[in-house]
C-alpha cells in the first residue's frame, strides 16, 4: 500500500550546512539564501545566482594576485610583478613593478597608510634566498624598493596597517637570527621608516611567523602552528603592540594564498585541514564535514599548497571562495556557512582570484588579468557565460522504493528564461534517466516542471541552465513523493 507524504522541499535540504547529505548535493554558480519566518513561505531556502562579472581593464595578461585602495585610487599587483592604479578605470596607469623571481606561487599583500600604500612579496629582490621584500606604492613616486634587508636585516613577506602603522612580518633568518618570529612596526603614517628597534616577537608558541592581517582594531599574527591576537596598547614603545591574554589558538596556517579578508572577518584553511573565520578577538573552524575530508585528502597528498581563495562582500553577506586551480572552487556564505561550488566558462574552478570593494563597487581580479566589477544582471564574465546546476541531495533511502509524481518551481525567471534540461540518477550520475527539456512558469506561479519520474529506491535530481537570463532566482523547488510502492 503506497503513502503520500506531503511535499518535500528540495531547497530546504540545503538548509543543513553539516549535513553529510549536503555534501553529495552540488549547487554551481548558484547559493543558498535561507528564509526569515516573517516571510510566510513554506519552503526554508530559496537559490540565488553568483553574479556576473562586467570588465574594466585589462592592463596585464598574468594573474591578478591582490587588489586594494589607497590615495583614491584602486592599485593592482600582478603575477608579472607589474603594479598599477587606476584600475577601476578603462585607463589603468603603470606604477613600477615588484619582483617575483620567478617563484611557484607568487603571494603580494597590500595594506594602505593615509598617504601610501605598503606592499610586501614572497621573493627577496636580493637574490640573496631571504623570505620576501617591503616595498612603498605612491601615486606620484611609483613602486620603490624600502631595502629592510639592508636597513634593519628584515626580509617581510607579509604588512598589514592598523592606526595607520605598518606592520612587517614573514621573515626569515637569513639577514639575522630570530628574524622568523619577529614583527617591525613601522613609524605612523610612513611604512618605509622602521626602525631597528621597533620589534617584537610571536610570544605563545616558538613557530616561525607566517602573516599578519588586520581585523577590526586588532590584528592576527599567524604562525605555522599557532595564531595570536595583538592590538595597540597606546603607548610610546618602539613596538606599541601586544597580543590579548588568552587568545592563543593553537592551529596554524596551512597555506598563505588560502588566507583572505573582508570588512574585518578573516578566513584561511588552518593546519588542522579545516576551514576557519576570524574577527575581532576570536576565531573558530566552520568548515562542514564534507569539506574538511576533502582538505585532509589533499594534505595526505601533499596538494594544500595549490589552493588559493579570496572574500568578498556583496548583497548583504560576506562570502569566501577556495580554489584548486584546474580542479573546482567552492564557496562559502558567512551568514549560513552554506557552500556552493562556482566556475567559469570552460573551464572547472573560477578565474576571480582576488576581490575588492572601493566606493560601493565590488572589483574582480582574474587569473587572465581582466579586471572586472561584480554585476548582479549579468551571466557573463570575460570568458563567456556562467551556466548553473543544482543537484539535490539523495532523496529516499535502500528500504523503500518511491515514486516523484511531480517537480514543482516557483521562479523569478519565467518561460522567457528558455529551456532547463532536467534528469535523475541513482549513481551520482555516471548515468542519467528521465531527461527532459523543461521551462518555468510565470514569474511567481507555481508549476510542476516534470511528472512521474519512475520509481526508485534513492535517487538525485539535477537541474542545469546554460542560458543568459539574469538575477538567476528560485524561490521553490518541491517534490510531490509517493513512497512504499
């Protein structure tokens, strides 16, 4: 004797971000936005589109590794080691370079002054074998070598600014011992005038530092196994920082490309092989299950050096997005903690490798050089356009066999839309049945999209679009099942 049970909410099962079901669920270039209860719908989540991307620039063919803001204007720093501002315009200008020396993976962090902007990379422009070079950005002076090797025997890979002071870390021993803990502080207002001694060092645990980064009126010192938190006492000192009591965490930075900021929350993937966010005076792992074995998977085989990851703000929340370049990208919604996947056309992972937002515009750097705005009415990016894909979490179980009588969609979209190809699989679609072409509805009219899709045990069902229509919305997608048959 069959059972109807009431509708099953497809994008309610997204909800769960722990969910090891989730995990075999797959969203591309489309999130999750979970429902208020003030909003009287049925359904718990409703899918959004990742935005498109609209071009600005193109002043280099390498890789965008970092964006920022400084003397009102957006700069750029590229895997060529070439430097310019006025990237958020259609005229970007060159400003000098900063050498790479042709590392595996160039890293550059940018942190601005009122009246400069600090740079600092992974390479000694030396030649000599130290960690990394400081160097100091200005509209009217360029891209100029500060030379910490020679001056203070300092070779920082990593600056970040807090109360318009410059800090310099990721060093090395090569100039001089015990360089590898230390942090300088620079004067305020000048991240080139440091003086020799104008140091401190990682006080918790004796590992290396790797990075320092700001949030709020603070800022994390990471360590290869550890993380501090330090702020500014106020006082005269040469170094007038000190870490918090008690904030000593006891997980280090796995990867430095992974570590990434916006409006002063701060994400990386930790030595633990978990995704972690930071802010203020705390930081906790938020990675769900599914992601973590993905990570350790990869520690196992010595890849967690090849993931790179960016944070951005747009629409409300914050997102970071980790990537394997070659492989996939996932991201990651701070206020649900729900992840998705997203890519670019032709290709599996994403091209966005760093973000930043000046004046209320959210600019995109690629890893083709195109400098872009972030654009909720379009699909494209410079490559073409994005297509989206849902796979549902498994529905049904070994036990019983069930019956989908109906998929029903509310949507935003329309007929105008075009066609969405609509299929299932019982094994993770290595092959495929009951594949359709189907269209939507009228904007906010319920339709069923599909009926009686056969019986099965525990199936998944997948949903793809390839075409153009921007904002890309679902506000229901629901299952009419039938089990026991």
């Amino acid at each position: 004797m069959s059972d109807r049970s009431a509708p099953f909410d497809i994008l309610g099962t997204f909800a769960d971000p722990m969910s090891f079901d989730v995990g075999a669920a797959k969203l591309t270039n489309c999130r999750v936005v979970l429902r208020a209860a003030t909003e009287g719908r049925t359904s718990k989540a409703r899918l959004v589109g990742v935005p498109g991307l609209t071009q600005v620039c193109r002043p280099d063919t390498s890789a965008v590794l970092a964006l920022n803001n400084a003397q009102q204007s957006l700069w750029a720093v590229y895997a060529s080691g070439a430097v310019y501002h006025s990237v958020e315009t259609s005229s970007p200008v060159y400003a000098g370079s900063v050498d790479f020396g042709g590392v595996q993976y160039p890293i550059a962090r940018l942190a601005e002054l009122k009246t400069q902007l600090a740079i600092a990379v992974n390479y000694d422009s030396t030649g000599a074998g130290g960690a990394g070079t400081g160097y100091v950005a200005t509209i009217a002076g360029g891209v100029v070598n500060n030379n910490f090797q020679t001056s203070i025997n300092f070779d920082p890979s990593a600056v970040a600014v807090l109360d318009n002071i410059a800090i310099w870390g990721g060093a090395s021993n090569h100039y001089a011992t015990a360089q590898d803990f230390r942090m300088f502080a620079s004067k305020p207002g000048d991240c080139t005038n440091v003086d020799a001694n104008a140091y401190a060092a990682k006080e918790g645990r004796s590992d290396p530092l790797l990075d320092v980064m700001t949030t709020v009126r603070n800022f994390f010192a990471f360590g290869e196994d550890s993380l501090e938190m330090w702020y500014n006492t106020g006082s005269s000192a040469d170094f007038p920082f000190t870490p918090y009591t008690n904030t000593l965490i006891d997980v280090g930075l796995v990867n430095r490309r992974t570590l990434a900021t916006v409006q002063g929350k701060i994400m990386w993937v930790g030595t633990d092989g978990r995704v972690w966010l930071g802010y203020a005076q705390s930081a906790q792992p938020v990675s769900p299950p599914w992601v973590d074995l993905g990570l350790q998977r990869l520690g196992g085989l010595g890849l967690l050096q090849e993931l790179t990851a960016y944070m951005y703000a747009q629409g409300g929340d914050e997102f970071y997005v980790l990537t394997r370049p070659g492989y996939w990208s996932i991201g990651m919604a701070l206020s649900t903690q729900i992840w998705y996947y997203i890519n670019s056309f032709g290709r599996p992972d994403t091209a966005r490798r760093c973000v930043h937002d000046d004046d209320g515009i959210v600019y995109v750097g690629l890893d083709t050089g195109q400098i872009c705005k972030i654009d909720i009415t379009t699909a494209n990016e410079p490559a073409g356009y994005m297509s989206r894909e849902i796979i549902t979490p498994w529905i049904g179980d070994l036990t019983v066999r069930h019956v989908i009588d109906a998929i029903t969609v509310t949507s935003s979209l329309g007929p105008d839309a075009g066609l969405f190809t609509l299929d299932w699989s019982e094994d993770s679609f290595q092959t495929t049945k009951g594949t359709r072409q189907i269209q939507f509805g009228q904007p906010g009219t319920a339709r069923a999209i599909a009926r009686q899709l056969g019986a099965s045990r525990r199936r998944q069902v997948r949903l793809r679009y390839g075409g153009t229509h921007a904002p890309f919305e679902f506000d229901e997608f629901y299952g009419d099942i039938t089990s026991g048959v």
